[in-house]
C-alpha cells in the first residue's frame, strides 16, 4: 500500500466509493480541495486500485479533517488509520492550532486515542426548501458576514465562505447570512450564520418551498432547533463535532448550518 497526494484523475473513483457509502459528495467540493489544500487530499493505493481517501484543510489557525473513506472490503487492514494519521501531520506541518472533524460512534474511541475531544454534536436536518426569493437575493458575499463567521468558529473561513458563496444562491442582511448550494438531486442550507434567532428566522423564511434540503447543524444551537422543528424540518442523522489542539473560541448560537456536510467545516 502507498499514500500520495490526490489527483483529479482521482475524483471519479472517490466520488464513486461515496456513493456506494450514501454520501454527498460532489465533483465542485474535491476540486476546491485540490485547489486549496493540494498536500492534504491523500490516496492510498494498492497496486493501481485506490482503496481509501482522506482530505485536511486549513482555514486560518484551524484545520478540518473529512472524507476519511476505506473501501468496504479493505476495512480492518489500518487504512483509514494510516491516512487520517498522514492528514493530522500536514495539518500540524502547517502549524494550526485546533484541527476539527466529526466522527460516528464507531469512529469516536479513535479519534479520542489521538487526543481528539468531544464538544458537541451536528444534526443533519432535512425538510423542503428551495432558492432565496430572487427579489431580495445578494448576489455576492457582503464583507460583514466573515465576521458573523468568525464569531461562531472563531477563525477566518474567507476562502471557504466565498467557495460556497460561488456556487449558490444567497439571502443576507446585516445580522446574517444564508446560501443554498445544489447536492445533486438534494439541496444544502449553508453556510448559515445569524447574530440572533429572529434575523435566521427571516433568512430561512426567504427561501421558496421546492425539492429534498439538508443542513448541518450544532446541537448546542437549541433555537436553531426549534426554528428547524417549526418549519417542518427533522433529524435524520448525527455525529459528533471533535477537536484537537488549542480549545476553540466556539460559539455554536451562530452557527445555523455548515458549510459543507461534514468534510471541511
């Protein structure tokens, strides 16, 4: 076996094994990833056949881990340990101070041996959604949003915000922000950020009814949860949101939705 960096003539097999593990996962969100952080998209291979992946990268002095996937008859041969282990190294290459990932409960004892620590958990929430009211939708991202970001996360996710920004549409305000990025035959609420529950309550009521919409969202953040209930929205699955390193400025009552379902904040 032999890990190297990811190519994007290896997108199509992982977005293949995704797909075969009921992930979400889109061709948009890999190229992004080789593009900013090319040293932490990993593949291992064995002989020609690639038979696990994972992506790192850094926003600021934080890093995210995600897509850690090992194909179903190559599991139990330390794969996914080896990779996840390379991915922590160019994180800490890189000197952040808090790595990030969230983890299954199968995952977690894991994560927990390599000094990662619990501290809270995400919701994926699925309802009917749709596009921002075109009347009333910003059509780039406004500069007072990375800050609505920051106080969430505590660190500058510029590059990721404007990723997301890039490919979907966006309802914003001075108190918040929300984009809708297209998933496939799915749609994804978020990035999602407010400064209090009547402006999310606004953005969210922005946008028309149409197809099948996820988010990803803290649990911490109980308004959040009670907005989602009241709109018809329901819990479909959750993870546990982890850490390593320097304990995080985080603030999850900012946080309405992520970025990304679960592979890179």
């Amino acid at each position: 076996m032999q890990i190297s960096n990811f190519t994007p003539n290896d997108i199509h097999p992982f977005l293949s094994m995704a797909k075969d593990e009921g992930w979400i996962s889109t061709r948009r969100e890999l190229a992004f990833l080789l593009e900013r952080s090319p040293q932490g998209c990993l593949v291992c291979h064995d002989g020609e056949k690639p038979v696990g992946f994972v992506t790192a990268v850094r926003h600021g002095k934080s890093g995210w881990i995600g897509n850690l996937l090992v194909a179903a008859g190559e599991r139990g041969r330390g794969i996914g340990t080896a990779l996840f282990k390379q991915a922590m190294q160019v994180l800490q290459r890189a000197d952040v101070l808090t790595i990030w990932l969230t983890a299954s409960s199968v995952g977690r004892p894991i994560y927990e041996r390599n000094g990662f620590a619990v501290c809270d958990r995400i919701r994926r929430w699925e309802g009917m959604g749709g596009e921002p009211d075109v009347s009333t939708a910003a059509k780039k991202m406004d500069s007072g949003w990375e800050e609505i970001d920051f106080l969430g996360w505590g660190d500058d996710r510029t590059a990721l915000l404007t990723h997301a920004v890039d490919g979907g549409s966006v309802r914003g305000s001075e108190g918040g922000f929300l984009v809708v990025q297209n998933l496939g035959n799915h749609q994804q609420i978020g990035p999602y950020g407010a400064l209090n529950l009547s402006t999310a309550e606004t953005l969210l009521d922005g946008i028309q009814q149409g197809g099948a919409t996820m988010l990803d969202v803290p649990a911490a953040n109980r308004a959040a949860s009670k907005l989602l209930t009241s709109r018809g929205f329901t819990v479909c699955s959750e993870v546990d949101l982890m850490y390593a390193g320097q304990p995080p400025a985080y603030h999850p009552e900012y946080i309405f939705g992520l970025a990304s379902m679960g592979s890179m904040g």
